[in-house]
C-alpha cells in the first residue's frame, strides 16, 4: 500500500485509515500526530497538554472537539488518544512509567510514523497480546469490576489515583477478590441497558451495554478479601454491547465453555483495543433471537434457524411441557395461552411458532390485540372512508393472512410439497367479542373444516368461495386475572384448546438465566425466587386458586445489576404493588401481609 500523508483530521477521515481493514482501529490515526506534539513540547508533557497541541497541529474544527459517543457522552478525541497511547507505550516508543506524564523515547523521536508503520505496530501488539494470554492462560486472569456498590458514588477516579481497586463490601465477594494476583488484567466496567441509537439493528428492544472506563494490571493482592494495588492505564471509555455482567466482579477467563468465544471477543476489545465485531453476535442464534433480528442469509432467501433447543433456553419449560403444546397446536390448529400477567404468554406464543416452522420469519405471523370495540369489519373485511371522504370494501388483517396462507397452501398442493406455514396471535383474545369479531367464520376456524368443501361466501363479498387453509396455526393469549371480563365464548372455547402458563419461580432454569445471562448475584436470585415462590402460595391460599399469582417477567430484563436492591424495589413499589392493591382491594391487612413477603 502507498503511504499517505494527511494535512488533518477531516482529510484523513475520508480516506482508508489502514491497510489492513479488518483491525477496525480507528485510533491508529494518532499514533503521528501525538509523538510529533511530544516533540515539539521538549519529550513529555500531561494527555491534556498533548491533546491541546494536537487541535493546533491538526487544526481540528469545534466538531471534531467536542464529538461524544455513548450513553455518558465520552469525549470521542480524548478516548482515542488514550487508546493510541497505550499502544505507544507497548511499542516502547512512550515511556508509561510515569503516571499522568507522556513522555517520548529516542525510538519514539527517531521513527518515522506512516499510517503503514502504525498499522504494522498495532497487528504486532494484536498479535504479541493474544499470544500472552495463549501462553498465560492457564494462570492470567481477566477481571471486570464494578466501581460503586449499594448507593455509593462511582469511585473510578480515586481507584486511578491511589492505584488500587477496592470491593466496597464487608461481608460478599471476599473469596473471589483472593483470588486475584499479581499479572491478572483488570479493567472497571458499568453496565445499563440502551433502546436508541444502537450501531446495529435491535428492533427496539432493550439491549445490554457495558462501558469499559479504564484497565490495568493487578500488582499485589492484599489478601483482606477488599484491596488490590493495580497499575491502570490511562482512563478511556468505550460502549461493548449484548455479552455483558453486571456482578461487582465478573471472571471473563475462557474456561472452555460454550460463553469462550464471546468471551475472547470481549478480552480482545476490552484490553485490546479491538472493536466490536456486531454482526459475529448478531449471527449467533442466541443473540439473534433475544433482540428479535430477522437476518437473511446473504446468499439465499433463508432465515436464520430457531429449533426447540433455541426456544427451551428462552422459555422457562421443560422438554416434556414443550412436546405437548406443540402437538397440541398442529394437532388442533389453535389455542390459547391463558395465564397470569408476567408469565410471557405472547412471547411464548411467537417462539413456538418459530420453532415450529424452524426458522425466525416474521413474514409469515402477525399480531393483534382484541379489546371491547375490535369488530368484524376490523378483523376480516368491512367498509371504511378513504382519503376522499367515501366509503370503501377493505380487507382485515386476518382476510389477508387467510389469502396469503390459502395461496401457498393450493400452489403446494400443485407442486405436491409441503406448505409453508402462517400464524396469527391474537393478544387478549377474551377482551374482544368473539361471535362479533369472528362472525361467520366461527365454524371455519375448526381444526377438521380447514378445507376447500367447507368454503363459504363472506359477508361483504358474497361472490368469494372463503376457507382458511390447514397451514395457518391461530394463537391466542388470555389473562386470567382479569376479573372485569366475561367468560370466553364457549362456541369459540370448543374451537380452542386452553393451555396455562405458570410463573417461573419455582423452576430452576429462571434462577440461572437471572445468574448466567442477567448477571445477577447468586444470593439475590435465590432470594427472589423464594419471596415469590411464598408470596404466590399466599395469594393462592387466599384466592383458593391460581388465578391471581405474579409472573416472573416482571424480572427479565428489568434488574439493574449495579443498584439491584433500589431496582427491585422500584420495581415492587411500581408494578408489584398496584396489582396487589387491586387483587386486595380494601383489604389493607392483606395487601401489608403480601408486601412483607417480597420485602427485601
């Protein structure tokens, strides 16, 4: 590759920063600009000196200053730098000796720094530092670590300063910190979770983040159970995304389990320098189903793949339990989930349909929520105004889902191939009224009537032969603590089969999910399974049913692992408590009673 010279900042953005394009390491620009400023300085100066001499240099706009990235709106040039500097310092070519002084090397002054030579540095040490941990792995460990406990401050700065890190805890972790030892990398991390501005495509659900403040190397463990001396870094803040842990002290050392390669990945970018490799994520079908990413795969018109196994480590049932839902619904053509709020009865119902077909296409479903004033018009077809004032024949959601289903279901039989097969969920499905909504096709929808013979002429379009085909599956979903509705149609309660969903605190696949994928403590996940494990058994001995228990989503993705007892109690205070205020409703007593069960 030619060597390119760059008069600033704007011009090199424009161009290739790197021959070798998949290290991603945008900081590599620096490398030049700051051994060039230690120069001009007289060979050392502090990060903000440097910094200051190379906005002159560079002639950087207010722009380029001042641009953030992140949640906490980390200041991107002075990251950048620290990131580059460390480098520096591994190339021997800046002394790191000295905390809080950049200080340049006569290799550094004799160098001659092209965009290919920092290029060629940053592979070096890519490869040095891998090479290091391959070589150490059976005795370096890697640790991330919280820096603020209960309602503490966040105590990075003064951990930099005074070189330590320190477990803010009397009576937790003290066996974990031990093991800790001279050589170990150590970096300070906090977690939180984001919906917007994403560099890859979430679908608006919640994704996990973690910030990486700072790193280092731990030099002497204390062995009280609380003080490491560590020598840090220079302090520099980067966003990692989905692979995060919000324990105070989370070991990433791979350990020959199937987390070991997302684990590499975040040692590479953590203490590396590398970025994040999004879309390696992305591909895995864990990361894929939790964020609900229809990817196609780049040379053909196929989904990614979503079997039983994927849909067992997102639902909390067993194999058994799964089998006969399963059967049910190919077996009856529709069903309901019934269950309490919080027991995931819509999640469930698009996973198991995926599972189904063994693919994630959100092609072939759709999802609507009944209420009282849903009809038949909105369902199936019925005239609407127009843009012009004038009443037109439009079709419902379901007529169009029925007619997409009945094509593929007829152009395979000509094909003589299996059908691909459709699904709708119907949120709620006891709010609507389901003779009014359904109408004529309230006999249709029966499992043995899904044929051509059983055709009939619709309402608004009597000059249609109407049948819903055998490939499209119905699933509805109902909340049995709803005690202002009716009971459900029993025409339509003979065309359905019921089955319940029960609140999860007594399986113990919840307990680890909040353990290994949540990143909750182990003695905080226990403690919430038993509080509602007897708070659920108080409320069905009271209600002599189950009708009105507490589910266990109220917990997924809701816990913030740095503040877990002030998020758990928002959440009792805010979701929790309002519910048992209306399943108690005047019985102060009652409602006390209920509320010291899950008191932390």
């Amino acid at each position: 590759m030619k060597n390119l010279e760059f008069k600033n900042f704007v011009e090199f953005s424009d161009n290739a920063f790197l021959a070798n394009k998949k290290s991603n390491a945008y900081f590599l620009r620096w490398f030049k600009p700051i051994l060039e400023a230690l120069k001009e300085m007289g060979g050392s100066a502090t990060p903000d000196e440097v910094k200051r001499k190379i906005i002159e240099n560079e002639k950087l706009s207010e722009e380029d200053i001042k641009e953030v990235r992140g949640k906490s709106n980390v200041n991107k040039l002075k990251n950048e730098l620290a990131f580059a500097r460390n480098y520096l310092v591994y190339e021997g070519l800046i002394d790191g000796s000295e905390r809080g002084i950049w200080k340049i090397t006569e290799a550094g002054r004799n160098i001659k720094m092209t965009h290919d030579e920092a290029s060629r540095v940053f592979l070096k040490w890519v490869s040095k530092l891998k090479d290091r941990r391959d070589s150490s792995s059976r005795s370096m460990n890697y640790w991330l670590v919280g820096a603020s406990w209960d309602s503490s401050s966040d105590q990075t700065q003064r951990f930099i300063e005074e070189g330590i890190w320190q477990n803010g805890y009397d009576n937790r972790y003290i066996n974990i910190v031990n093991k800790m030892k001279p050589g170990d990398k150590i970096a300070i991390k906090t977690s939180y979770t984001k919906t917007k501005e994403i560099p890859f495509e979430n679908n608006g659900r919640t994704v996990s983040v973690m910030k990486i403040k700072c790193t280092g190397t731990v030099i002497e463990n204390l062995n009280d159970g609380k003080n490491v001396k560590v020598d840090w870094d220079e302090p520099e803040e980067r966003e990692w995304y989905m692979f995060t842990g919000r324990n105070t002290i989370w070991n990433i050392t791979p350990k020959e389990d199937k987390d070991d390669w997302m684990k590499e990945e975040l040692i590479k970018f953590v203490f590396d320098g590398q970025e994040q490799d999004y879309q390696k994520f992305i591909n895995d079908p864990y990361w894929n189903n939790r964020y609900n990413i229809i990817l196609k795969n780049e040379k053909s018109d196929e989904f990614i793949s979503y079997t039983k196994e994927e849909f067992l480590k997102e639902v909390f049932m067993d194999d058994e339990q799964y089998d006969i839902i399963k059967n049910t619904l190919i077996r009856k053509k529709n069903i309901i989930f019934q269950g309490v709020p919080g027991v995931g009865k819509t999640f469930c119902a698009k996973r198991l349909f995926f599972s189904i077909i063994g693919k994630k296409d959100d092609t072939k479903i759709k999802t609507i929520q009944f209420h009282q004033s849903y009809c038949y018009e909105d369902f199936i077809q019925g005239f609407r105004p127009n843009k012009d004032g004038k009443f037109e024949l439009k079709n419902g959601i379901f007529y169009n889902l029925v007619k997409e289903a009945r094509e593929e279901y007829e152009r395979a039989e000509r094909e003589k191939r299996k059908a691909l097969e459709y699904c709708i969920v119907i949120d709620e499905i006891n709010r609507g009224n389901l003779s009014k909504v359904f109408g004529e096709l309230m006999m249709l929808i029966e499992g043995d009537k899904r044929k051509k013979e059983w055709a009939i002429k619709l309402t608004y379009s009597p000059e249609e032969d109407f049948y819903i085909p055998k490939n499209l599956y119905i699933i509805g979903t109902m909340n049995t603590a709803d005690r202002s509705l009716t009971m459900i149609d029993y025409a339509l309660r003979r065309r359905f089969s019921f089955i319940t969903l029960n609140p999860a605190f007594e399986n113990k696949k919840l307990e680890n999910y909040l353990i290994d994928d949540e990143g909750i403590d182990y003695e905080f996940a226990t403690k919430i399974t038993q509080m509602y494990i007897q708070l659920n058994r108080f409320i069905k001995d009271t209600f002599k049913n189950s009708n009105f228990t507490i589910g266990h989503s109220y917990f997924i993705n809701q816990l913030d692992r740095d503040k877990l007892e002030s998020s758990y109690n928002e959440i009792v205070e805010y979701d929790i408590k309002p519910l048992l205020e209306e399943y108690f409703f005047g019985e102060e007593e009652k409602i006390d009673e209920a509320l010291n069960k899950i008191k932390l």
